[in-house]
C-alpha cells in the first residue's frame, strides 16, 4: 500500500506529520507534496490524475481556510480522497471542516476531524487492510493494545480510588 499525502501550506506541517508517524508506524509507504489548490493548480492536476498509475492507493489531503484542496484533488482521481480540515483561521478549523464535508452529490470525500490527521492515516490503513493481511494483523494489534491501554488505565484508577 501506498498513500498520498498533500498539504496546502508549510505551516499544515505539524498536523499532517501525525498521518506520515502513523504510516510510518504501520510500514505504510507514502509520498508527500505541498502544493496549493490555487496557487498551483497544475501542480494539485498532475499529482492527483497520475495518482493511481504511481501506485496511490489513496490520497490524504489537508487545508485550512476554504480548503479547496482535497475536493479539487477528488476532482482528478477516482482514489478515494481524505479531507483533513487544519485549525488555520480565527475560525479556528471550522471553515475547513464544512468546506470539506460540503462535496458536491457525485464527488464524495471522506471528512475527519479538524487536526484529524492521524485518523485520516488509521482510516487509509483500514481501507488497506481490507486486502492486505499483514496490514489487517497490525491494525488488529493496534486495536487491541489500545485497549489493553484503557484497561491499564482503569485499573490504575481503581487502585487510587480503592485507597480514597
């Protein structure tokens, strides 16, 4: 499996680098580009409609503002698209979040939270994972050790309440 990653600006960095730890994590390959929906577009053009011939098995994508971006990137590819809303504004995000959830009837793009960017990588992962069993192994693992994290944490609970 291999993921698309695209960010309209340098300063989407810090959030999107929490989708390329996961990837990492997951032994998940990815290539990265920044490039703007508006300023570039033919840049967005040539990245997204060669996706699939490169090898994408989807596209993460995150922008602030009027986050154009992922729904123009949806407009070259039929790879499934993740739209990443960044707290960028004084809106903090939710200009973002509705620019993204907002697509067109026929143009789907799935939508995570703002600053969602390690669940725009878990979801890219379990789209894998459906066809992949190694990954299908590491996300079950996954799934259960943080699991076994809230039951830690549980009992560590219970023993400092135990002592009240």
């Amino acid at each position: 499996m291999k993921v698309g990653i695209v960010m309209g600006s340098d300063s989407d960095f810090p959030i999107m680098k929490k989708a390329l730890d996961v990837l990492g994590e997951f032994g998940v390959s990815y290539e990265v580009l920044l490039a703007s929906a508006h300023r570039t577009p033919q840049k967005i053009h040539d990245f997204a409609s060669t996706a699939e011939k490169r090898g994408l098995s989807c596209i993460i994508a995150g922008a602030g503002a009027a986050a154009h971006l992922p729904g123009v990137i949806a407009s070259f590819t039929i790879l499934p698209v993740i739209g990443v809303p960044i707290n960028a504004t004084c809106l903090k995000g939710m200009d973002a979040l509705l620019a993204i959830v907002q697509m067109p009837s026929g143009m789907p793009v799935a939508t995570m939270a703002i600053d969602g960017a390690k669940n725009a990588a878990l979801f890219a992962i379990q789209m894998g994972a459906v066809t992949d069993e190694e990954l299908n192994r590491k996300m079950r693992i996954y799934r259960l050790d943080m699991a076994n994290a809230v039951e830690e944490k549980n009992e560590k609970l219970q023993k400092t309440l135990g002592g009240m």
